[in-house]
C-alpha cells in the first residue's frame, strides 16, 4: 500500500524560505513521477512542479520557477521542495503526489492531478505579510 506523508510546512514571513519534504512507502521500480500541488483557500487545486523519477527531470508552474527547486533522494523514497521567497498568495496546503501509471500520449511532465495516483494528506504553508 503507497502512502505519501508531507513535512515541513508552517508560518512563513514573506521573501522567506520553506523545506517540504514527501516521503513515500512503496515506491518501486513503477513509480513513474512526483509531483506537488497547492490548494489555496476558496481555490482549485494547482500544479507546482513534477519530477520525472528516473531521468531526474523537473518542470515548474511559471508562477514558481526561479524560487521553487523539487529534487529527490532515491535512497529514501523522498521527494522535497524548497521554496524560497515565498509569497502571501501562496498561503496553501501543499500535497505530494505519485503517479506509477503510463503518461498519456504525448505528455513528458504530468501537470494535472487527475494524471496522478496517490497523495497525501498535505501540509499547511501559511505565508504573512
């Protein structure tokens, strides 16, 4: 059974930085991408940034490229997201998502979480101004 379980979320001054960090049980040769999202109050759920897990490539929400960087550490089964200068409009419950089935036809970088299988429960990113 895959669970993810975010860390690391919490109050934030804006312009400052947050480690989130997604540990998942499970993971096997099958697990095809990671990715985060945000749900902000009243909003839709919204893309952040995926990780392709064997290649190590990443793609971003234009929003956050620049100040977001996803990594992984294969070893663990993690999968962070540093999140520097941070702003208030990013006050949001951020989830980790994986995917392990086949990326639709012609899709490198999975952007919707509807292309995803599991998630977390999420953590609380509160950014004051």
């Amino acid at each position: 059974q895959v669970q993810l379980v975010e860390s690391g979320g919490g109050l934030v001054q804006a312009g400052g930085s947050l480690n989130l960090a997604c540990a998942a049980s499970g993971i096997t040769f099958s697990t095809d991408a990671m990715g985060w999202f945000r749900q902000g109050p009243g909003k839709e759920r919204e893309f952040v940034a995926t990780i392709n897990w064997s290649s190590g490539n990443t793609y971003y929400a234009d929003s956050v490229k620049g100040r977001f960087t996803i990594s992984r550490v294969n070893a663990k089964n993690t999968v962070y997201l540093q999140m520097n200068n941070l702003k208030p409009e990013e006050t949001a419950v951020y989830y980790c998502e994986e995917s392990r089935r086949p990326r639709p036809s012609g899709v490198y970088y999975l952007t919707e979480s509807s292309w995803y299988d599991y998630w977390g429960q999420g953590t609380r990113v509160t950014v004051s101004s």
